[in-house]
C-alpha cells in the first residue's frame, strides 16, 4: 500500500516532471569534481520526451515514481557528445577587433549572419592565430548525476 501522498505512477515520455538533485541537484565528472549544482535553487522542472535536457538524463528519469532518487551514470555519447577535432577552428588574430582582449579558457558568443549564434572557448593563442573551440565544454565527458524525482506534475 502506498504511503500517503506518494503516488505509484511512474515517470514515462510526454510526463512534466519536477526533478531535484539529492544534495541539491549535483552532476560530477569520472574524478568526483562537481560540474553543476543547484544548492539551494529550484527544483528543475522538464517535460520527458521533449529534449530539455541531455539524452541519458531523460533515458534515466522514464520509469522513476515521486519520491524515488538514484544516482546513475551517463556516457559521453548520450551527454554532450564526443569531443570533435573539427570543431577547432584557427583564425588569424588580424580578424579580432582590436579592442578585444582574448585569453586561452574565455569564452565567446559569435553571431553569425544564418543561424543561431555559436559559443565558443578560446583554446590556444600563438603565433598569429587564435584557436577558437565549438565543442561543449563537457564535450568527451562521462557524467554522474545523482537525482530525486519530487512529483510528476502532470501525466500525458
């Protein structure tokens, strides 16, 4: 028999759900380093099936009931993605504005004429040239999250 104010339904695609970290919603790196918190915020709130949030996360949330938490690993692929060499691109410093101070790690918005803008981080200054980077930062990362699923607003 359920306990009061639990529900037995279970977490399936097109369900809103509010989702909250254990300990605040925390996501961790292979080496323990903690990548994203939410000490102290909200709850995240997501429709599965709608791709608000990464692959693996929703794959891991479908079948979870309100009250249930887990800690579950997500591999690259079905993260940010693998790290791809050809989003490095090299650009000649010439084509920076002057009043732009770049340094390796800052990161960038370019806008381009089509599309939608491209965030980048700087990875490399040498020479004459600027290595600018357009994969994630979490690009080539196994992810651990450790969640609890607080209610399944509402069901599809």
């Amino acid at each position: 028999m359920p306990k009061a104010g639990k529900t037995t339904a279970k977490a399936k695609e097109g369900d809103i759900v509010k989702v909250h970290y254990k300990v605040h919603y925390t996501g961790k790196l292979k080496d323990e380093s903690i990548f994203d918190s939410s000490q102290g915020g909200e709850p995240l709130e997501i429709t599965l099936g709608s791709e608000q949030v990464i692959p693996g996360f929703e794959k891991a949330m479908i079948g979870m009931s309100a009250g249930d938490s887990k800690t579950f690993e997500i591999v690259a692929e079905e993260a940010y993605g693998l790290y791809r060499e050809e989003l490095l691109v090299k650009i000649d410093k010439e084509q920076i504005p002057d009043d732009l101070r770049l340094e390796p790690g800052q990161e960038l918005v370019l806008r381009q004429a089509e599309g939608p803008p491209i965030r980048v981080t700087v990875a490399d200054m040498s020479g004459q040239s600027v290595t600018l980077d357009a994969n994630h930062p979490l690009a080539g990362e196994d992810l651990t999250f450790e969640v609890q699923l607080l209610e399944i607003i509402s069901e599809s």
